[in-house]
C-alpha cells in the first residue's frame, strides 16, 4: 500500500540557452487535469511569440498516476517524452512542467531537443524543491468539553494531526493519523478518557508533510 509520495515544494521556472534557442521551464504543482491544462493555456498567452509549449504533468499517488505529455509541434519524442521521463525520475507527481522555446536560428537535432527539454525541466525542479505527502486515516472524536483541551494536547505531544476542532454541545475532533498508527491513536484515546472516547474512522485523506 503506498502512504506516501513527492510533490513540488512550490512553483518555479527555470531557464536554459542551447545554441541561441532559449527554453524556458514553468513548473507548477496542480492536482487536476484540468488545472494543469489551466496552466498550459496561461503560459501560451503569457508567450504568445513562441512557437513551442511543451508539456509534461503526471498526477495522483502511485503506482498509478496520471501521464500526459505533448511534443507540441517539435519532432515527435523529443519534447514531451523527455519531459515526463525527468518529472518520473524524480519520482514527483502533482506536477506540471511547460516548457517554451524560442528558438534561436540553429537546428539542435533530435538528441539536443531531448537534452534540452529534459535540462530545461530538471533545472526548474532543483528550483522547487520537494516535499513529501502522506496518506492519513480521517478519524472522528467526540468529547465533553471539560476534557476536550488535556486530550488534544496528548494528542498533539503524540505527533497525532489534530486537522480540526468543531465546539458544539459536545467538542469534536478531527484527527489525521498513519495508517499504522491507529491502533495505537485508540489505545491512547481509550487510555486518556478512561474509556470514554469512541474514535471512529471516516475515511483517507492526502496530506503534506
């Protein structure tokens, strides 16, 4: 079962000159198809003199996420492709990359298209950085108030992600909690609340690290 993945750490664009042609790499963390092609059609407008937008975006936790790429004109297999392959590499998901290029009056060949596209996307993923995501448990609580705030804070000092606090009649919690640790996170509950507290799960949930 897979918990965990990377993503972006945060947007970046990176820029590379191949003889005289200029590739320009925006990277973007997105969750949806349809706010990474939002993201491609922002950079089309953005550099409307440019021949090229190639794309790469790959999407979801693995082993399954979602590939898309586009050679967008150039020699098919030298934009796109090389793109994907670098994002894949990095092992990143969430992520569209678009790169741009103008170009500069020289032919590069396939293999400099390839290495360019590719270059162009790993200097823009060394600008953003990454961070992890985990996959979390969704587990409810209810307690009284008079022992909402101790059992939070042992909560909390456990590591266990207090995601949110509804005060009502009663106060409810909701926890995020590794898969592994639920057991555990319901011994501690059934330990603080002298058997009180009846944790409930309701669900997963992705979240960053």
């Amino acid at each position: 079962m897979v918990t965990g993945y990377l993503v972006p750490r945060r947007d970046a664009r990176a820029e590379i000159e191949e003889k005289r042609s200029r590739f320009l790499c925006i990277l973007r963390r997105v969750e949806t198809e349809d706010a990474a092609r939002a993201v491609v059609e922002e950079v089309r407008r953005a550099h409307h003199d440019a021949r090229h937008h190639c794309t790469a975006f790959r999407l979801g936790p693995p082993p399954q996420p979602l590939e898309r790429s586009s050679d967008d004109g150039e020699p098919a297999g030298t934009a796109g492709s090389p793109m994907l392959e670098v994002v894949r590499g990095a092992e990143l998901s969430d992520t569209v990359a678009v790169v741009t290029r103008w170009f500069g009056g020289t032919l590069l060949g396939a293999g400099g298209l390839v290495r360019a596209y590719g270059d162009a996307v790993r200097a823009a993923i060394e600008v953003a950085g990454t961070r992890e995501r985990h996959l979390l448990m969704r587990v409810e609580v209810t307690l009284d108030h008079a022992d909402a705030g101790r059992v939070e804070s042992d909560l909390r000092a456990r590591g266990v992600r207090v995601l949110d606090t509804a005060y009502g009649v009663q106060v409810g919690l909701t926890l995020g909690v590794s898969p592994s640790k639920v057991h555990a996170v319901s011994a501690a509950l059934a330990e603080v609340t002298a058997g009180a507290a009846r944790p409930r799960a309701s669900g997963e949930l992705w979240v960053d690290a």
